[in-house]
C-alpha cells in the first residue's frame, strides 16, 4: 500500500495576523497618499481663485465694470467719418452747406452729410470758422452761403417748430433773459427770418434741401431716405449702422461728457457742451406763453411749413 501524502500544516496565528496588519498598513499609506494628492489639489485650485479674484478686482478699480453685450460700443463722433466704406459723391455739386436757425438739429445733419460726403483731405478741418471748413459746412449767416456762390452749390436747410427751436435756445442759456418779453419776441422774429431767407434762396436759383426737424430726429432712416432719393445713390447697410450708433444721442452725450457748458465745442463736429438737452425740463409758462403770442403774430410764414 501507498503512503498517504502529509497534510499541509496551517498557518500559524501570529502570521496570519501579521499579513493582515502588513496588508491594513499597506491600504492606509495608500489611502493617506491619495488623500495628500487630493488635498494637495484643492489647495492649488483655492490659491489659483484667490489670485483670479484678485486680478479681476484689480482691473475694474481700475478699467470699471465690463459693458455687457447689450451695450453699445462708445464711437467717436470726431473721427467717425475715417471709418466709413468709402466717400460718396454729391453729384453735381462740389460744396454743401448746412444752413439754418439755432437749434433745428443743423449740427447732427451736418455731421451726416461731413461723413458721407467731405473729401477725405477735409476730415481734419476745423468746424469754425466757416471760411477754413472742406466741402461740407455749417453755418447760420447767409452771407456765407451767398459767399459760396449758387453754382456747384447744394443748401441744406433745417427749420423746426418755432416754439420748440426757441425754447430749446432757452436751455442753452447760462441764466435768464433779464427782458423776458424781448427775448421771446426776438426769437420768434429770427425764426420767422431764417424761413424767408430759405425761401429768397429758393428764388434766387440756389438748389434747396429743406429737412424738418421733427421728420428725422430720432429717425435716420428718414435721413437716410431723403438723401438717397434727392442724390440718387445708395448708403451702404454697414455706413448706415455706424452713423445710427456713432451720432445717436447716447453716444454724443459720452463724447460731451467733457465740456462743462454750451459755450465749449468739438472742434471737428462741431457738438457743443450741454448740447442735448433732456426734453423733460420744462421752461417757465410764461417764457412759451410769450413765444405763442408773438408766433401768431407771423402766423402766415410759418404756416406754409405745417407750424
């Protein structure tokens, strides 16, 4: 007969608690590394958003907060024309000049007409004096648009309500009329003036443009409309955009910021300090009762024109 095979003799109890507290051992330095690791982490992420939180405080001490997207970007109405597509052309005329009463929005036309139209040598001329100006101008003397000439020349004329136009002229002032009634009487006189000179302008040969104040304020597609069909030519979507954003009255008001009073002008645009005025001031009752009773009084002239 065969010889049984030994049993294997177990192990003893002191080993098998040794391996056991090798094999915990093992478990817990590599749980304690991957719990360093993790930390380790934690804390270069926390010192990262410190360092983060900290730039960004620091750039808008110093820049101020981000515009959001809604925001319209700040355009300067100064240099805007050298960003056009190209200069348009005026057909047959070679000089164009703004002439108007105070306060009849001649200021944002001019500045419509200088984009489009000023050669691009005549982008850096001064606004005044009018004698240094390129081939667009502004002026309210018509002894300068007479100087020009009516051959090759194209007036434009703004006119606006006779009481809005003069009340607006109320704005701009440092302090009131000492002679109220004389005040009211002589601006319902000039505005009465400025429509008949458009008129003796009219007879004299020159070609006028007559734009309304209260038909494009606010409204350059009108503008735009009006130029297009009286010059034959079309502005191009991206010209139309950067006007509509450059000489609104929000982008205007940022550029003005600077200038304390009516007196103090842009030398190229031509925008006065306090230009725009907020239409919700109102003047006292007895400065629009007193332009009311003197425009009825020249009723007739500003009539022909729907005031």
């Amino acid at each position: 007969m065969k010889q049984a095979k030994p049993m294997p003799t177990p192990p003893k109890l002191n080993t098998l608690a040794m391996q056991a507290a090798s094999n915990l051992m093992a478990a817990r330095r590599s749980q304690n590394r991957f719990l360093n690791h993790e930390r380790y982490i934690y804390e270069e992420l926390e010192s990262h958003m410190v360092f983060i939180f900290f730039l960004l405080s620091f750039s808008m001490s110093v820049f101020g907060n981000l515009p959001s997207e809604s925001a319209s970007p700040f355009l300067d109405p100064e240099n805007l024309p050298y960003s056009r597509t190209k200069m348009y052309s005026t057909g047959p005329y070679n000089k164009v000049v703004i002439y108007s009463a105070p306060r009849t929005g001649s200021s944002f036309v001019y500045n419509v007409f200088r984009y489009l139209f000023e050669e691009d040598k005549g982008l850096s001329l001064p606004h005044d004096p009018f004698h240094l100006g390129g081939k667009v101008r502004k002026t309210h003397d018509r002894k300068n648009v007479k100087a020009l000439g009516k051959e090759g020349t194209l007036c434009i004329a703004t006119i606006r309500n006779p009481i809005h136009a003069s009340v607006s002229r109320y704005r701009t002032r440092k302090e009131p009329p000492q002679k109220l009634n004389d005040w009211c009487r002589s601006q319902i006189s000039k505005q009465a003036k400025y429509l008949k000179r458009i008129e003796e302008l009219k007879n004299e040969g020159y070609s006028v443009i007559v734009l309304k104040y209260e038909e494009i304020e606010g409204n350059f597609d009108a503008l735009f409309s009006t130029i297009e069909t009286q010059l034959f030519f079309t502005i191009t979507d991206e010209d139309k955009e950067r006007i509509r954003q450059g000489y609104s009255k929000e982008n205007i008001t940022k550029k003005l910021a600077s200038l304390s009073n009516f007196q103090e002008a842009l030398p190229l645009s031509g925008f006065h300090g306090s230009h725009i005025s907020s239409q919700t001031y109102a003047p006292p009752e007895e400065v629009v009762h007193l332009l009311n009773v003197y425009r009825d009084k020249q009723k007739k002239v500003f009539q022909r024109y729907g005031y």
